[in-house]
C-alpha cells in the first residue's frame, strides 16, 4: 500500500522522535509529510512505534491509505522538496 502521513506534534522533543521514526519507513517530502510504500506489518510496527511516543492529547497523526497506484496522481507546484533534501544531502 502507499501511504501519506500527516502530522502535528506539539513538542520538539516528541516531534524529533515522530520524524525519526517516520523516515526509518518513508519518504520525508514536506515539513509535516511522509509518503512511501508499506507492506501490512511494516504499516503497523510504524504505528506502534509512533502511538508510545506521541501524546494522545495534544498530537496528531493522519494516516492517508491508498490502495491502487492508478488512483494515485500527484503534482508539485513549485520544489519538489524530496529532490531538495536529496540534494543537500550530498553536498
């Protein structure tokens, strides 16, 4: 499956440890945004892992899931930051 995460942490020491787990499974694109293809068990082990960091009160994840590649279209306007943070990473 691919899926689009969102979020909005309220600490910066959680949000260190939602970024951290979120880019050991996927692609970091926005400030806020993770995208990439998970299998099943890689889904939930990442959920897991972000449930016994995050606040329940006070954070948000989104989980956005979709299930057919033909369903999926995307179009940047502007930079393309995933292209940017490759970029930097290498100079």
């Amino acid at each position: 499956m691919y899926y689009i995460i969102t979020y909005d942490i309220s600490d910066d020491r959680r949000l260190n440890k939602v970024r951290k787990i979120l880019r050991k499974y996927l692609n970091w694109v926005q400030k806020s945004v993770f995208e990439g293809s998970l299998s099943d068990s890689q889904f939930h082990k990442c959920k897991m892992e972000l449930e016994s960091i995050i606040d329940k009160n006070q954070d948000s994840i989104y989980f956005y899931k979709i299930s057919y590649n033909k369903a999926l279209s995307k179009e940047i306007l502007g930079i393309d930051n995933l292209t940017k943070l490759l970029e930097d990473n290498f100079i």
